[in-house]
C-alpha cells in the first residue's frame, strides 16, 4: 500500500499540481443543496489534465504520503481559503482551485475559481448553470459528470492552455505479480455514430465527449460539429455551443448553419444582441433559411413586437413546416389577441408531430415563459390604467366598450393559458400565472360591472382583486425561479 502511495504520487510530480477543495453552502432544509463534483474533476484531469490534481481529501494519496511523511498532521474536513493556500503552498502545490456545486430545483449552479497558491493571484473563473432532467427524471449526478468534463476541458484550454498534454499511465507494483499490466482504454474507433446515439438517448455528458472527439477526427465535418454544437446547448452549456458554432462558421464560412447554431445557443444565454446580429449574418447569406427566420420570430416575440414576429413565424413555416414553428407563432397569436388564430395553429402543431420528449418540453416551456411574462405585464398594465380611469367622477362614454373588449382579451388569454401543457416540474409555477390571470379576468369583470351601474362597491372589489392577481403572479414567477435553479 505504501509502495502504491509513492508511485501514485511520483506520477503526479511529473505534471504541475493543482489542489482542489469544494466549498459548500449551508441551508436548513431536508435536503442538501451540495452536490459532489470535486472528486469528479478530480477523476478527469488525472486521466487527461495538463495539471495533476490533488482532490482536498483524506483518501487522496498525495495527501496521505504528506500525512505519512509529517508535512501535515492531519487534514480538517473543511477549512477557510487563507488556510486551504496555506496548505497548498506547505505542500509546494502550485495552483488552487476552489470548486462551489449546488442544486437549485432543476438545475445545478456551479462556480469555479483558479489561483496561484503563491501570491493568490487570480488565473480564471467560470460559472455554469446545468439542467438535471433526464428522461422526464431528476438526474444531479449526470449534471455533476458533465460539469465536471466541462471545467476539465476548459482548464486545458484556458489557464493551463501553454502546458504539454501528458496523460497518466500507472504501473504495477513490483511486488504483486498478480496485478496486470497497464490498463488499456478501449478507443471509440466510431465516436460520430456513438455520439448520436448518445445524444438521442438523452446521456448529454457522452455526447458531448463522443462528439468532441468526433471533431477532433474529422474537423471539417458539418454534421460532426453540428452535433457537438447541439450536445453543448442541450447540456446546458450556451456559451461553449456559440463559441464552437462562431469557431466552425470561421473554418466553414458557406455553411450557415452555423451561424444559426451561434445564434441560438446566445439566445438561450440571454444575450439577444449577439444573437440579432448572427442572426441578421445568416438570412444575408440565405434569405429563406428557416432556422434564422424562426429564430429571428423569437428575437422580435421577446421584445413583443408580435406582428413582425408572426410574419417570420410564417415565411420559416413557408419554407418548413414545423409543429414548433406553429406552436410559437400560436403563441405570437395569443399574445397579439388573434385568438382564433392561435388556437387553430396549437392544435395543428399538436396534430402534426409536436415534441412531448421531456427535455424538448422543458426548453420549450422556459423559452415560452420569456414571452408569457412580458404579456401578463402588459395585462396587469392596462388593467391598472382601466381603473384609474373609472375611478374619475367623469369617465368618459368609450370607457365601458374598452372595459368589455379587455375583459374579453383576458379571458381570451386565459383561455390559451388553460391549453398549455407544462412540463411536471413547471406545474405549479404555471397553475399560479393561470390563477394571475384569472383573477384580472375576475378584476375585469368586476370593473365592467361598475360601469354598467354597479357603482363604487363593484369597482372596489375590481381593485383588489388587481392587487391580488399582481402577488399571484410575484409568488408564480418565484417559484418559477425556484424550479429551473436560476
């Protein structure tokens, strides 16, 4: 054993070291939002890092030769950062990393800090949120491997980007003739094929390594990278996907699709005007390409400037007809008040093949939640300025017609909002933005009535029933919050 210790660490000597300690968080509740990924990282880039790690626990080897020797005494299960350098630097480590992972609903939020264990100067940092369904089912250690494989990746590429690649082989122990002789990794001789079956079968961290490697044997292959690109994205990982996507658009620059993929994945990280501009690059080069025409339709949905939205909605469906397309110009629809429209283009989308896998719906449903919101604003909105204006001791004679065409706008609403069908995990977040909008329904009807002779009292009540359904829809949005982990 001891013998075994000393190679283990000799082995690691021959890379720079880097020790590794997992901050955790404390919250009274039943359960721990901790989640392992030190070991995890720990486990990656001793097989393929270009530094040498050295995992803050007692099971490390090199910790137990430094204990063994009388370096340290002993290793505290947690320690402050002053104190984790100082034991870096008494064990001539040269680099810190501290590692923080912690699930919030369905996702895992993850940080990751790089110092020098000299001086504390700071190498790089990272953040990443990473979705925990699989299959339909709450999955946090898938969501902890590929946190970790991302970080793993990342630090060869970024901060240790300059040093050689040099994997690890462990040898046997001299005497123990039993043991074999160097393990073998089997190699994927078909990592494009085993990537896609991966990535049908939903196993996002094999898909983004198969698919990796794909690349890396066939750079030039559209479908290889655009697969990869696609794994990224679904694993959570937005801004690897746009930089792959910008990477391979440099190397493939007729292949726009690309771009598209670029845009995309900005759009699901939030950043809409390094989307437009992608975007606005890939319909110069093919005016009637279908993905940007949509997602061009998405931009202009979020900024709620529906007509234009629609009619990209429409020339992408011209081009391709897909139940996706129909269910966000159904959308677009609704919140333009076309409702007729809006009913008859959901129920073709759900008619013609519309997606109910269970990590299609959950994005689905998220991207959908960014133009619902803005909508129930706008509804809350006009309804705020409907009962300023009835609460004049002279109301004016075109108030009552707009109060009717509201209240039948609202329950219109309402009415789309009770045909959507969300995920189980956002069931109660959208159970409470129905009753939100039911209770403007309710406030609609209540201020109808007091123009229509119910007087002060009726008003009242519409009043507060406003105030209620704005809490609702707070409390929805919180929860809504809570159960994606943002």
């Amino acid at each position: 054993m001891i013998l075994a210790t000393i190679v283990a660490v000799a082995i690691l000597a021959q890379r720079p070291t880097m020790l590794i300690y997992q901050e955790t968080i404390v919250e009274f509740t039943d359960t721990d939002p901790n989640v392992l990924v030190s070991k995890r990282l720990g486990e990656i880039l001793e097989r393929s890092g270009k530094v040498a790690p050295i995992v803050w626990h007692n099971t490390d080897p090199h910790i137990q030769a430094a204990i063994s020797e009388g370096k340290i005494p002993t290793l505290p299960t947690s320690a402050k950062r002053p104190d984790v350098f100082a034991m870096a630097r008494t064990l001539n480590i040269p680099y810190v990393a501290f590692v923080q992972l912690n699930r919030m609903g369905a996702e895992l939020k993850g940080k990751i800090e790089v110092y020098r264990a000299r001086g504390g100067g700071s190498l790089w940092r990272n953040e990443t949120n990473v979705s925990i369904m699989q299959n339909g089912r709450l999955d946090p250690d898938s969501g902890s491997m590929s946190v970790a494989n991302t970080w793993a990746i990342q630090l060869n590429t970024n901060p240790f980007k300059d040093m050689p690649s040099r994997p690890v082989f462990e040898n046997p122990e001299p005497s123990n003739p039993g043991t074999n002789l160097p393990t073998t990794v089997a190699i994927d001789r078909t990592p494009l094929e085993s990537g896609k079956r991966a990535l049908e079968d939903g196993r996002l961290v094999a898909a983004v390594a198969l698919l990796h490697d794909a690349v890396d044997v066939e750079p030039m292959s559209v479908e290889a990278r655009s697969l990869y690109i696609e794994a990224l994205r679904r694993a959570c990982h937005p801004f690897l996907a746009a930089d792959e996507a910008a990477r391979a658009a440099d190397l493939m620059p007729n292949e726009t699709v690309f771009l598209v993929g670029a845009a995309e994945a900005w759009i699901q990280g939030g950043k809409a005007e390094r989307a437009a501009e992608i975007i606005q690059a890939a319909l110069k080069a093919n005016p009637k390409n279908p993905a940007a025409l949509s997602l061009m339709g998405d931009l202009l949905a979020g900024r709620l400037e529906l007509p234009r939205a629609i009619e990209f909605y429409t020339l992408s469906y011209d081009q391709e007809p897909n139940p996706e397309t129909l269910y966000k110009r159904a959308q677009a629809y609704a919140i333009a008040e076309r409702f007729d429209e809006s009913l008859a283009d959901l129920d073709k989308a759900n008619a013609t093949g519309l997606s109910k896998e269970p990590e299609v719906a959950v994005r689905r449903y998220r991207e959908s939640v960014k133009v619902l919101d803005p909508a129930i604003d706008a509804l809350a909105t006009n309804l705020r300025n409907l009962l300023r204006e009835a609460g004049d001791p002279s109301p004016t004679t075109a108030l009552k017609s707009r109060s009717a065409a509201y209240e039948k706008s609202v329950g219109a609403f309402l009415g789309y909002l009770d045909r959507i069908e969300p995920p189980q995990i956002f069931q109660r977040s959208h159970t409470r933005r129905e009753l939100a909008v039911g209770m403007l329904h309710q406030a609609s009807q209540g201020l109808y009535r007091s123009l229509d002779g119910g007087g002060r009292e009726a008003l009242g009540d519409a009043e507060l029933l406003q105030i209620e359904a704005m809490r609702e829809f707070a409390v929805a949005k919180e929860q809504f919050q809570a159960e994606v982990g943002r």
